[in-house]
C-alpha cells in the first residue's frame, strides 16, 4: 500500500486500532445504509465501553443492535432508538446510557466536528429537554441552543462505490448520515459494494473526497429492509 | 360524528397550497398525501434525504436503498432530490419547508407541543420533530381531540416534555379545527355532526368561539 491507496484487504485491518472505552461514529438511517461488516468486526473484536453516535441503534439482531447483546455499547447517542427490546431493557436496567439529540442537531454536531467548528447556535430543542444544562442565547430577538459538535476516534461508513483513493458516492437514501460521519472520524473507515478504478468516478459527482477517508473495504450486504410497503399492501 | 383519521387528513390536505414543499409525519399526516386536491401540485420532503417522494413502490420496484423517514420502501417522483442529513435538515431549519403535518400527544394553548416523550413509559425519541417545529413557520398539527380516557389533549399548560415551545399556530382534531393566537384556542370549524359545546367540553385550555364558527366541510 502507498500515496493516496486506502484499500485493506481484511476487516481485522479495517478496523485496526479500536480500543475498548472509544467513541465510534456510524452512519446509516434506521437498517438503510449501515456498514453492516464493519459492525460485525466489532461484534466480532468484542471491543467494549463503546460510545456510539448513530441516529439509530439498529433493531433487535441487526445492524448496530448486534453490538448491543454482549453489552458492547455504554452510551449511545441517538435520535430515535424505538425499534429495539434489547436497547429499551438496557436503558430501563442502567446498563445503556442514552443521549437523545434531535435528528437534524445530530447531523450538524457530526457535520460541524468534521469542519473543525467546536459548537453551533440552534433553535432547535429550545425550551425542551434537551436545553438542559445548555447556553441559551438570544440573537436578533429568538432563544437558541449552544450545541457542541461531535468527533469519534472512528468513524464507521457505508457507500456503494469508491476508488482506491476513497473517493465515494452513495446510493439512493442509504446517503443519509454518512457523508457526515465521513468527515468525522479521526480514522474514517468506508465499507463498499464495489471498488472501482480511478478515474471511474466523475470528480464533480463525487458525494465524500477521499481526503476524509482512512480505509476502504469492499462488504458483501444483506441490505434488511425494516418495513417493506408496496402498493399492492395499500389497496 | 368524530372524524375519522381519512377524514382528518382529508380536512388538512384542503390547507395545501400549489407549490408547496410540505413535510408530513408519520401517523394521520401521512395520509394526507392521499388526498392532494386536483389541479395543485405539492412536493413531499422526507427527513432522511428526500425531497420528491413518489408513491410506494410494486413489488419489483421495492429497493432497501430508497425508504423514507418512517422507514418505509418508497419510490422517488420524478423531478425528485436525495441529499445528505445536513442538507435535509437545512433545509427544515433554514424555514424553506412550506408547511409541516405532525401528531402529537398535548399542544397548549402558547402554541406548545408535547409530542415524543412519556416520561417512565416510552423511551424511543424525537427523531425530526424538534427540528421540525423550530424551523417551519406553518404547522399544523393533527391529534384525537381528547385521549383514549376522554381527557382533553388541548390544555392550558402542556404536562408532558415539550417538543417545541410557542410553534404551533393550527391543530385539526377528529372534532375541530381551531387556531391557536394570543394566549388562546379558537375555533374555527366543527367537524360534521359534533356540537360546540361538546368540542367546549373537551377542551381544557382557554377555548374562544370565534362568531364565525361554521361546520367543516371537505370540498
């Protein structure tokens, strides 16, 4: 390996480095766009104390959920964490620590910590829950939220196609979060469906540049679908 | 006749204006997509990166890579966007999002909503929904008008954690449609068949009747 190639050729490579008590960065919306081996890796390593940033913390026996059986995870910061026993039962016993962070906070506390901004003024969470603790400030006549931004030792990404450099695009809704946990990795490591040769890619298409990655594998998915609806279930 | 949750989204689809870039929640909100009136044109953003979103796909058509906020198989319309979380949610905070439907479980009348949390019950999230009413200047919110107890969900002073403070200015219930402004409920509509003093009775905030109140209609 050498210049600009992120290519590993095994997941213990991939995810080389990860160290019980680290906080991991996971892109993907409910099962869609998840790195599915990158999370069995760690599964896998058994690396524990985990905080895990994701909007969503999988579903009972997959995705991120997988992680949550051996107690992998201390604290999971999330948006939406409904579709999981296991996670309910964990938080409810006070193994599992939870931060709850409104949908688009979350997005701009990773996008925010990948550019190099410490924290970001938001009208968002405003007189709820969520201002506990926080710096109010009044700008122009409105209450916002002072809310730090996030950065993991690892960032944990999925996109359907890369070069060897790492530079990346996403397929359909499965963008989602990742292109922002991308950014927000110290060690950024992204799963793919297929490698492509350089130059494949057209520069002005690329979602994520390559400068953002660390490591690039090529994943076999299952792609589990949380709801299926067709019209047919409609009528 | 209390209306039902077709009908409710029925009344609110009246409100959708040619246009529109409209978020809907999940629940009675979206089944509003099912009722755009003829001859306007209406363009659904979903949370997770979607704006343009099509009909549910067939069978052949359904894709894991293309769902929406409440994870379900969607298609994309065309003339449809998908973006990244950020992009979405400027695009909700940065108030370019026309209108926003969502439920909830207590709106008071300063315009508060209590909508993802019971506290020692139910632990899931608020996903979207405090972005959602901090960013869209025009919500309106659907919800049953009184709980499954018969007690009333238009309060005074919202019990439950707030969602967003001083947001909501419209709420359609299965019994009416009132406007929330100065400090009060007005109403506005009874849905067909309900009486004022019944919507009166199960509300428990400041409820004002408006001189024009009129019935509900649905064309």
């Amino acid at each position: 390996m050498a210049g600009f190639d992120k290519v590993v050729a095994s997941y213990d490579e991939a995810m080389a480095g990860l160290e019980d008590g680290m906080t991991v960065i996971a892109g993907g919306f409910g099962l869609c766009g998840i790195p599915e081996g990158l999370i069995a890796q760690i599964k896998c390593q058994g690396t524990r104390d985990l905080t895990v940033v994701s909007n969503n913390c999988g579903v009972d026996g997959f995705g991120l959920g997988v992680l949550l059986e051996d107690q992998q995870i201390s604290k999971m910061v999330a948006s939406y964490v409904g579709e999981n026993a296991l996670f309910e039962q964990q938080l409810l016993s006070g193994e599992l620590e939870v931060e709850l962070t409104p949908q688009g906070t979350l997005a701009e506390k990773m996008r925010a910590g990948g550019a190099g901004i410490p924290a970001f003024y938001t009208a968002t969470g405003v007189g709820t829950p969520v201002a506990e603790g926080k710096e109010t400030r009044n700008i122009n006549g409105r209450d916002y939220l002072l809310e730090p931004s996030i950065t993991g030792d690892f960032a944990i990404v999925k996109a359907w196609k890369a070069d060897r450099y790492g530079n990346c695009i996403y397929r359909h809704t499965a963008m989602n979060f990742n292109p922002m946990a991308a950014t927000a990795g110290q060690i950024t490591v992204l799963e793919v469906e297929e490698i492509v040769e350089l130059g494949e890619l057209e520069p002005s298409q690329i979602h994520t540049p390559g400068i953002y990655i660390d490591r690039v594998i090529k994943g076999e998915f299952e792609k589990r679908i949380e709801k299926i609806t067709t019209q047919a279930a409609t009528l | 006749m209390a209306l039902t949750r077709e009908q409710i989204a029925k009344r609110v689809a009246m409100e959708l204006q040619d246009g529109y870039y409209v978020n809907l929640g999940i629940g009675i909100p979206t089944l509003v997509a099912n009722y755009v009136p003829e001859g306007i044109e209406v363009m659904l953003q979903s949370e997770n990166g979607l704006l343009g979103m099509g009909p549910y796909p067939s069978e052949s058509q359904v894709d894991a890579d293309m769902i929406n906020a409440g994870k379900e198989t969607v298609t994309a319309a065309k003339g449809a966007a998908i973006f990244n979380s950020a992009e979405s949610f400027a695009m909700i905070r940065g108030g370019h999002v026309d209108l926003t439907v969502l439920g909830a479980f207590e709106v008071d009348q300063n315009g508060n909503i209590a909508s993802w949390m019971i506290p020692n019950k139910l632990v899931k999230g608020m996903g979207g929904a405090m972005d959602l009413v901090a960013g869209a200047k025009n919500i309106i919110c659907t919800m049953t008008h009184a709980n499954k107890h018969g007690e009333s969900k238009l309060l005074t002073e919202c019990s439950l954690p707030l969602t967003g403070v001083g947001c909501i200015n419209k709420v359609i219930t299965d019994l009416a449609l009132i406007e929330i402004k100065d400090g009060a409920f007005h109403l506005l509509e009874c849905a067909p068949g309900v009486t004022v003093s019944e919507i009166q009775e199960r509300t428990a905030g400041n409820l004002i009747v408006s001189k024009k109140v009129k019935t509900m209609s649905f064309a």
